[in-house]
C-alpha cells in the first residue's frame, strides 16, 4: 500500500509543478460602434477573437500560459481602441476591460455578473401632476 502512495505523491507532485495560469478576458463595448476584436498572444500568434456589437456587445476569451512564461503580455485591438494587458502569478482569474467612446477601461478584475449600464436603464415614467385642489 505504501508504493501506491508514493506513486499518487509523485503524480500530485508533478502536477502541481506544471501548472498553468489560466486568465479569462471579457472585453465590453459601449460605444455606437462595432468592433473586431483582435488579440496577440506573447507566443507571437494571432488571433481574430470576433465581432462587438455595438451598445453592449460582449465576447470573452480564455488564456493559458505556462508558469514558466510568466509575467505574460497579451495586446488586443478592437477597431482603433486598443490595449495590453499583463499576466502574472497574482493576477486575477477573470479581467473585464470596458471600450467606452473616450477610451478603454484598464483590465480590472470581475467578480459577479455584468448587468446593463447605468445610462441604458430604463427611465421611469414622469410622475403625474400634482393634484391642485378644485375652486
């Protein structure tokens, strides 16, 4: 019994030796127009990520990189926003990054859902006039 220990020791060992940092991106648009999302991995690869509607379109991405390659610099574009973003060890596991009309969000980490902006809420009805007593 005591070599099958060994062996699952040795195997959890190396598997936490080759682990990898994983980082999920969400990109946001928020600006009146659409956008092509284009990301450039450190490796030199890249990659057509996709379409950004207008007005809320959102597309998210997964990222891996081998610790060994750490810290990691990913550049995007989306039509003529663009950024980088820098992965280390204590980077957080999921970033959102928001393209507003006057320029991108730096990567911030996400933590919850995304709901509408504020200024896309719907606006409540007017309220009703103030009820003048009668003569």
């Amino acid at each position: 019994m005591n070599t099958w220990k060994a062996i699952l020791l040795v195997v959890v060992g190396a598997m936490l030796a080759g682990c990898d940092k994983e980082v999920e991106i969400t990109w946001v648009n928020h600006t009146f127009i659409e956008r092509q999302l284009v990301v450039h991995e450190p490796d030199g690869d890249r990659e057509e990520i996709g379409r950004l509607e207008r007005n809320g379109g959102v597309r998210t991405e997964e990222f891996e990189f081998d610790d060994d390659d750490l810290p990691a610099r990913v550049r995007w574009r989306a039509g003529d926003q663009r950024g980088e973003i820098l992965v280390a060890e204590a980077s957080p596991e999921r970033l959102y990054i928001e393209l507003l009309p006057g320029g991108p969000t730096p990567p911030r980490p996400w933590h919850g859902k995304f709901g509408r902006p504020p200024w896309h809420r719907p606006v409540p009805p007017p309220l009703p006039p103030y009820p003048y007593p009668r003569p």
